[in-house]
C-alpha cells in the first residue's frame, strides 16, 4: 500500500525522468503536482514562464499560463488596464526581460481585456 509520501517520491522521480533532471528543483517539483493532480482527476493550473515546463504541463492537461496571464486576468477582475501596463514595464526591467514583441502583445491583451468590462 503506497502512502503519500512513497506516492509524492514517485511522482517526483516521474518528474525529473519526463525533465531530464538528475535533481529535484522547483521545475521538478511543478511537473510533480502536475502528475500528482492528473493521477488524482483534479484540475491544476500552472503559472510559469519557463517553456519546458509550459510545454510539460500542458501535455498533461494542466491548465497553463504564465505572468502576462496573470496580468491580464487581473485586468479581467477590475484591475485598471494603466495599471497593469505600468506592472508589465516593472516587471521587464526587473529581470522578467520580455521581448519588444511580447510587451506588445502584453499591452494589446490588457486593453482587450478591459474592452471586455
């Protein structure tokens, strides 16, 4: 009979093997909640902007976005779209280094978003 700690340590065995990874990271432990949620038939959602594990977890049916999503499903909740595009500025000059073409389509998101209201 498998406990959930012996069920956890296969899942992130699992985990790194799908990855690649000879250690346990934060990667490894997202792709473990994946495959630990799927095993189980319950929703997850995954909020990364690392590709690798977008692609991994939308293979196994997580639901996916990354930090432009968030932003833009907070405009969705009210937040005020200047807001959120002062946020998207913060957050490129502060190590999420977007590209010109992705603050682009980041900016044209928060305005379809707020049309939306």
């Amino acid at each position: 009979m498998k406990t959930e700690t012996s069920t956890d340590g296969g899942h992130q065995r699992s985990a790194m093997d799908v990855l690649g990874e000879a250690e346990r990271n934060g990667d490894v432990a997202i792709v473990a909640a994946v495959l630990r949620a799927r095993e189980r038939d319950e929703p997850i959602a995954v909020v990364s902007d690392d590709r690798r594990v977008r692609t991994v977890a939308d293979g196994f049916d997580a639901t996916v976005t990354g930090t432009i999503g968030v932003v833009v499903r907070a405009v969705d909740e009210g937040r005020a779209p200047d807001e959120a595009k002062s946020l998207v500025r913060r957050l490129d000059s502060n190590g999420l280094h977007l590209t010109g073409e992705l603050r682009e389509t980041a900016d044209r998101l928060i305005d379809e978003a707020a049309e939306e209201d």
